[in-house]
C-alpha cells in the first residue's frame, strides 16, 4: 500500500497565525501543537487526495459499473451465492 507521505521527513519550521485565545488555551491544556496540527494535515490531505481520485477517476468508475450492470462481473459463475 502507498504511504500517504513520508512520516520520516525532517520537521521544517514554520510561522503560523493562530487566534490568540485559542492558542492560550491550547497551551493552558498542555495540548502538543505539532502533533495536532501534523494529525489534522494528515487527514485533510487524506480526505482532499480521496475526493481529488474520485474526480478524476469518475469517468472510468463510471464505465466499469456500467459494464459490470450490463454484463455481470466475471467472478460470477464462481460465486456459491
């Protein structure tokens, strides 16, 4: 299976503009701003790469479902079922 990224990359320092309140309080729970802002970038991009597929794969999605209504799937003389 394709690794989404590669968690082995060296972290690279970045700015970042936050509402000050919410950092506060972030901090006052001893909340690791790395690790979540990596854990919430990690699924956003998970979710963006998964729709960006489906968009671009609609058509042959499309196609095959299509071939398979008119046609069966060719696993189906084995099936038991």
């Amino acid at each position: 299976m394709q690794h989404l990224y590669d968690k082995n990359a060296p972290k690279k320092p970045t700015n970042l503009s936050i509402n000050s309140n919410l950092l506060s309080k972030a901090r006052d729970l001893d909340i690791n701003l790395s690790a979540t802002l990596e854990q919430a970038l990690e699924s956003a991009v998970r979710q963006n790469t998964r729709e960006r597929w489906l968009r671009d794969n609609k058509q042959a999605l499309g196609n095959c479902n299509e071939l398979a209504q008119e046609h069966g799937l060719f696993a189906d003389k084995h099936r038991d079922f």
